[in-house]
C-alpha cells in the first residue's frame, strides 16, 4: 500500500512523504508550469522498501490552474 502527505504552504519548503512497505522517505516538491499550461508541483527520487529500490514521482496539479481556451 502506497500512502502520502503533501504540504502545500507556498511560505515553506514544499514537501511529500512517501511510505511504502512501512519505510517512509521526504522528497521535495519543486514548483512546475506543466506543458498542458496547467502549475503544481513535482518531485521524483528514489527509495528502498522491503529490501528493493523504486523510483518515485510526485505530481501535484492545481485544479483550474490550466489557462481557458479563448473562443473566437
């Protein structure tokens, strides 16, 4: 079971803990203008749980942040 913890508050150092098989890791959080146009947050590394590594990303898109179409 994967479970996370994103905190968002643009005054601090944005982080995400990742547990997985019971191991825990932090990884930071970079603020991100997607391709899309949409922003958020991003973050990757990698951890070891249960005596096997994994490569983790993170992907924090802000709902309604993607620019409007303009109608012509």
């Amino acid at each position: 079971m994967v479970s996370f913890k994103v905190n968002l508050r643009m005054s601090d150092v944005n982080m995400a803990t990742i547990q997985l098989e019971g191991e825990k890791m932090v990884f930071p959080l970079s603020k991100k203008d997607f391709k899309t146009g949409s922003r958020g947050f991003f973050g990757q590394g990698k951890m070891m749980a249960g005596g096997k590594n994994y490569q983790v990303q993170i992907q924090c898109v802000e709902i309604g942040s993607k620019p409007k179409e303009k109608k012509e």
